[in-house]
C-alpha cells in the first residue's frame, strides 16, 4: 500500500491516510497547544494557536492535512512568539483564578500557557480595566462564565453538529464579541436540551457543571433510562454518585448522552427516594412491607380483566423482567395495554 512519508520535529513517520497534522502529532505524542480543535468536530481554526511551520511557511496544523514529503517544525523562534503574544492576549482578558475552576488540571488554556511559558511581569502590565459580565447560573446543572471564554467557538459547533440544537452562537462584534443564546436569554429560558455536550467539550471553565467537589473512582456501567442503553462512567465520591460522562468507546452512543443520562443519575442517594412501598390508609400513604404491599396488589388484581387494566413497565428494568411483565398482562390479565419508556 502506497504511504504518505513526512517529518516532525526531524523524526520520519508514514501515515497510510492523510489525515490533519494536528491528529497526527497528538497520536505520536507531540503536544501542539490548541484551543479550538475538538477530535468530534470540523476543524475551524479559530484561536491560530496550534501553528506549526510546513516546509518553511507558517500554517495551522488542524487544518492542514498531511502530504508526501512535507516537512513539519512544531517548534522554532517565530511560532513560539506568536503562540505567547495569542496566549498572553487571551489571558489578558481572562478571569484567572484557577484554584477555585472547576476546569483547573483539565483547562487546555492553562496547559498552552504552561507549555509555552508566559510572562506574568507583562501581563499584568498589559491587563485593562475590564467590566466582568454576569455569569448565568440559570440552568439547574450548568453555569455559563463568559469571563473565562476564549470564543474558540467548539460550543456552538458542539450545539450544531452534535446536539442539532443550535441554542447558542456567536453575538456582537470585535471586543464586544461572545456566545449568546437568542436574544441573549438566560440558558433556562433558551432553546437549550441541557444535553450537557458543549460542557464536556469547551476547554476552558467557561461552561462547567455545578459540581465543584473531586471523584475519588469512576465505575464503567450503562444509562437505565432507557432502551438505547448508553456506555458512562459514574463518578463515585465515598458512596455516592457525583458525576456521569458518557463512554466515547461505546459503540451505542460514543461519548454523547441526553439530559437524563448526564444530569439524572444522582438518584440513588436523594432524600426523597422511596426505599419502601407505601400504601394508601385513610388517605395517606403509609411505608409498609413487601409481603403487605404484595399481598393486597394480589388481591386487587383480581378485580380487573381485559381493558380494565393497563401496564406500564420500565426500563430500569430488566429485558427478562419487562418480558414478564408483558406475558402476566396479556395471558394473565388478557388484554395488550402494555406500555414502557424503554425508548426515546
Ligand atoms: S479556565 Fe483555565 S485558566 Fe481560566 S481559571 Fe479556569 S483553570 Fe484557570
Ligand atoms: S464557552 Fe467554552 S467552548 Fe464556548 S467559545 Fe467559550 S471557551 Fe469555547
Ligand atoms: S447543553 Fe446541549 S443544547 Fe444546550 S447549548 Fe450545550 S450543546 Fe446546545
């Protein structure tokens, strides 16, 4: 098979599709600072961060695929100054205060600035008076920082390639410019699902769920909501679950997951959680044993026939306990009203 031969930084590979420089790189193990590249997403070289220099020329290495013979610099005196002047400008206008970040060790902002070295002497000379904008917490789950957004723009791209929401996109005009919803309403009152996708992507503490505390293990499983069945990890802190990222190497959903999944899965420790059935006595509902709650649901049953009855199941449950449940209501309680949420 024919190969596509080339270097980086000198040393010789050979790809048998041409793929971006960026992909490459970071495959071998050659970190190129980057903002506004996402594997999931269209490159839209937006933040010009990830510079590389190709046979002499300066070219953003997300964009640029890979050719026969081309000779790649990552690193020399020109992209090192002009990645430090892109860095300190967006810095210059960030709200720093990465202890308190919920993005802080996974913010790709302050891993560029680590890996090119910035000036703090400068920036501080350089930092304006600024006007901080309001955050909106207004979605239950989420917050919204635009003091801490770099406008690489994976967000509104997250929204449109991947949720298909397009609830947020780019407002205003140079310094003004920031992401908005329409009308620039609050989150909770926009088009937003609360899908969560752009929270997982944007790489600074821009958008973050409202969680601040740290997971202790993360436990593979699969989303109960329903029939998809969707691969995550469930962030544990002692007992309890804290958090929920959707499994990219799932073959059903690859990473993505819906309000449910991501948001709705700390129910296992919620105060209001049943843990017993409860019966109706003179009107209210009263915690009782199984065998009593059992007994009398036996004993009521036989009360109805036919379309008198209807079922729902669930698709927390089992397929072999939802196969049940359909046989006892169409051979027991003879009629078809079976239904379940197991599907979207
Ligand atoms: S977004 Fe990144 S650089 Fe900014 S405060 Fe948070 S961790 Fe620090
Ligand atoms: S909110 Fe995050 S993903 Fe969106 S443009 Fe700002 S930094 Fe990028
Ligand atoms: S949470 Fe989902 S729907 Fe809402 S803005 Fe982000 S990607 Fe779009």
């Amino acid at each position: 098979m024919k190969t596509i031969a080339f270097t980086i930084d000198g040393f010789e590979f050979r790809e048998e599709r041409s793929r971006s420089i960026l992909e490459v790189a970071l495959e071998k193990g050659i970190y190129i600072p980057h903002l506004c590249y996402h594997e999931d997403l269209k490159p839209a070289p937006a933040c010009r961060l990830c510079l590389v220099e190709v046979n002499g020329r300066l070219m953003t290495a997300c964009n640029t695929m890979v050719r026969e013979g081309m000779r790649i610099k990552t690193e020399t005196d020109v992209i090192d100054q002009t990645r430090r002047l892109i860095v300190e400008l967006l810095l210059v206008n960030h709200e720093r205060n990465c202890l308190e970040c919920n993005q802080s060790t996974l913010c790709k902002l302050q891993k560029a600035a680590n890996y090119i070295g910035v000036d703090e002497k400068r920036l501080a000379r350089l930092r304006a008076d600024r006007h901080a904008k309001p955050i909106d917490r207004s979605n239950p789950f989420f917050d919204f920082n635009p003091n801490k957004c770099v406008l690489c723009g994976i967000c509104v791209r997250t929204c449109d390639e991947i949720a298909a929401v397009h609830a947020i996109d780019f407002a205003n005009r140079g310094f003004s410019t920031q992401i908005s919803t329409f009308d620039d309403n609050r989150f909770v009152d926009s088009r937003c699902a609360t899908c969560g996708e752009c929270l997982m992507r944007c790489p600074t503490g821009a958008l973050t769920i409202k969680e601040k505390r740290g997971i202790s293990k993360e436990v593979e499983t699969i989303c109960p909501y329903c029939g998809c069945g969707c691969g995550l990890f469930l962030g544990i802190r002692g007992n309890r679950i804290i958090s929920v990222r959707g499994n990219h190497d799932n073959p059903v959903n690859e990473g993505q997951l819906c309000v449910k999944g991501r948001f709705g899965l700390t129910f296992p420790n919620h105060p209001d959680r049943l843990r017993t059935p409860l019966i109706r006595k003179n009107g209210r509902l009263e915690p009782t044993s199984w065998d009593e709650a059992l007994a009398l649901a036996g004993s009521r049953l036989k009360e109805f026939r036919g379309d008198q009855f209807a079922l729902l199941a669930s698709a927390k449950c089992t397929n072999e306990e939802n196969y049940v449940l359909q046989k006892f209501t169409r051979a027991v309680m003879g009629t078809n009203n079976i239904d379940h949420c197991a599907r979207l």
